[in-house]
C-alpha cells in the first residue's frame, strides 16, 4: 500500500518536473520566467539543479515499480 502511494506522489511530481524543463519551444517553463533566461545562453545553476533532482525522483519512481512489481510476483 505505501509504495502505490508513493508511486502516484512520484508519477505526479516527475510529470510537474518534466515539464518544468526548458524546451527548444519554451513550453510551461515560460510561465516560470524561463523565456528570460534563455537569452543568457548556457544552462544555469537552477536548470542544472532541475535536471538533478528530475533524475532522482526518475530512478526513485522505477525503484517503486520494481519493487510493486516483486511484490504483486510474491503475492500471487
């Protein structure tokens, strides 16, 4: 039960994340202030702590499927 839970919080912070990112279209980022910024040129402090923290709710969200997925294996 915890890791269903878990697996809706991260699917919903992951997508808010993703789209988050700067595209080449600009696309929500923009509504943040990131079409100001993409003027500078080079990725900022802030974008590089974006794609971090993206990759670490990433692989905590594939953990909680492997592990629902044992689970449901071991169950059955």
């Amino acid at each position: 039960m915890g890791f269903s839970i878990a697996l809706i919080v991260f699917s919903g912070l992951l997508m808010l994340l993703v789209l988050m990112h700067k595209g080449k279209g600009g696309g929500l980022s923009d509504m943040f202030g990131g079409g100001m910024q993409s003027s500078v040129g080079g990725s900022s402090v802030a974008e590089r702590n974006l794609d971090r923290i993206t990759i670490v709710v990433a692989l905590l969200w594939f953990a909680c499927i492997v592990v629902l997925g044992l689970l449901m294996k071991l169950d059955s």
